[in-house]
C-alpha cells in the first residue's frame, strides 16, 4: 500500500498491557503520539479472553469521551494501534477490536504476505460493517523472524501496509547477535550487523512508500542520556518515530525527532521559493544561501513538515 509521505508521521509510539485498565485509562494523556495497545506479549496466555473484553471496553469509552472532546481544528489525541497476537486468534482481535477509534493493527511475528491478506480482507468486511471508507484501518507488521527480514520488500507490498517495525529482541535471539542494550559499547559487529537489517527495511519502506519504519523499543527506561543517543543514531539512518515501553522514555524520544522550529521556518521557505519557481515554468531555483532546489531537496523539506508536533 502507498503511502503519502505528508502524512503526519508519530514520533513515539508507548506500548501500553492490554490487561492493564488503569493503565489504558492513563495512557492518552502520556504525550505519545501513537499508542500500541498490547495483547501478544505483554499478556499471559491465560488472561487474553479478559484483556481482549478490557480493550474493547477501553475502546468505547475512548471513543465516547473523544467525541465528546474534541474541537474542529484540534488534535484528537495518539492514533491508537493494537498488536495482536499471530494466527487465527489475532484475526479474533482485529476483527472484535476494529471500530472507528483504532488506527491499525500491529501483526506480532508477521510471518509472511498470508497473514497481511487475511488481515485485509476481515478488515475489508468490518469497514463495510461499519460504513467507514476504504482502507481505514491499516496494517504495521512486526518483522521478528530471519525469514520475515529477508522477505521484506514483499510484506512491504501487502495491501494496508502502512510501516513497518523490526521486533529486535526475537530477531537478534534468532541470528545471535547481542541486543544493543546489552552489548559491549565497543562490540562494533553486533552494531553494524542492526545497522545493515535496519537499512534494508528502510530502503523497503522508501521503494514502495511507506512511511518510515519505527524505530525498536530501548528496554532501559532510566538512562535517558543512552535513550538519546541511540534515537540520534536511528534518526541519522532516516527512522522518524520510535517504540516505548515506558512514559519516561516519550519526552526524549520527542525531542530528538521534532525539527527545530529553525529547520521548519527553513523548510517552509524552501517550498514556498520552489512552487513559485513550479508557477513559472521552472522545476529548479535556488534556495536562500544559494543552492541549487530541485525535487530531491523539496522531498527533504516535506519530510521535515510531515514530522507531527
């Protein structure tokens, strides 16, 4: 599924436990921009008949107090996405849970293009359903097999695909390779080994036009200076958003993802000079200090505004 990239682009998704209602309860107002609603690992095996049940309850009241809140023109609060368990019972959850407030679905262990289309095709019918337009609700495998990882660029393709995630700590327990979090600061092998996974789901991403993939969760929640750097590294090697496990980690997470309100002044002025130059039959000028503008910078600059604030 394409994906326009001026589509505002959540920096920090929390993951928040199914089975937790006084979590739920708290977690719109934690200041992320999306949450991920947890019924795969985050719940026992034995409490996700209850958790599923506690989700759906959550999910009417949110969609109760949201209609009753929200204002033309203001922000309805964090999409809200649901991870759900892989198989038969997953297809349960999305079709039980798929209602007007949720986003999309997280597909936990997303083994392949078979499970993408079953998904697509109850929630085709639940959109009927439900009278909502196509494609409303959209689809976020989680790549946490070697398999998955190496069939990326066809799960990219899949109908409703709107990003995609690496589940590292699966993958990395797969191929043996020390989870970042862990590892030896100068352990460089295990490092350039993510970089090279990490860079191959983003060139599947840009090819087909997703938005950017979400960067893995840091399970270390109290070493905020570490969370920083490491979001600086994913930033560089072009991920926009990344996966919380803790409201601690949000505030840092935002931060090193949002433009400098210089870098959006600056990229608004470069659009505004290059549509004008479009208006005159030209499809290159050059921006403020000089430099040639074509449509490799403009994409640049719409990436830079598409970032939500």
């Amino acid at each position: 599924m394409t994906t326009s990239h001026l589509k505002a682009v959540p920096r920090s998704l929390l993951y928040v436990p199914g089975d937790r209602p006084e979590m739920l309860a708290k977690a719109p107002d934690r200041g992320a921009d999306a949450l991920i609603v947890d019924l795969e690992d985050a719940v026992p095996a034995a409490g996700k008949d209850r958790a599923l049940e506690l989700v759906g309850d959550w999910l009417d009241a949110l969609g109760s107090t949201r209609a009753q809140a929200v204002l033309p023109g203001t922000e309805p609060g964090p999409e809200i996405w649901i991870r759900v368990n892989p198989g038969a019972r997953g297809r349960e959850e999305s079709a039980r849970l798929a209602r007007p407030e949720v986003t999309g679905f997280c597909l936990a262990k997303c083994s392949g293009t078979k499970e993408i289309e079953a998904q697509h095709r109850l929630l085709t019918a639940a959109e009927e359903r439900l009278r909502l337009p196509a494609h409303t609700f959209v689809l976020a495998p989680l790549l946490e097999t070697a398999s998955a990882v190496l069939d990326v660029h066809r799960i990219a393709r899949a109908p409703r695909v709107r990003h995609l995630q690496l589940g590292e700590a699966d993958l990395c327990a797969e191929l043996g390779i020390t989870m970042p979090d862990t590892a030896d600061r100068d352990s460089a092998a295990a490092g350039a080994a993510l970089v090279a996974i990490r860079t191959n789901v983003l060139l599947a991403s840009a090819a087909t036009g997703l938005l950017p993939p979400v960067g893995p969760v840091s399970t270390d929640f109290t070493d905020l200076d570490a969370l920083a750097r490491s979001t600086r590294t994913l930033r560089g090697l072009g991920y926009r958003s990344r996966a919380c496990i803790h409201p601690n980690q949000l505030g840092t997470v935002n931060d090193v993802f949002t433009p400098t309100t210089d870098e959006v002044t600056a990229a608004r002025a470069l659009l505004e000079r290059f549509e004008e130059a479009a208006r005159d039959g030209s499809g290159v000028t050059t921006g403020p200090d000089g430099r040639m503008v074509d449509a490799a910078v403009v994409r640049a600059a719409r990436r830079v505004l598409a970032v939500r604030r």
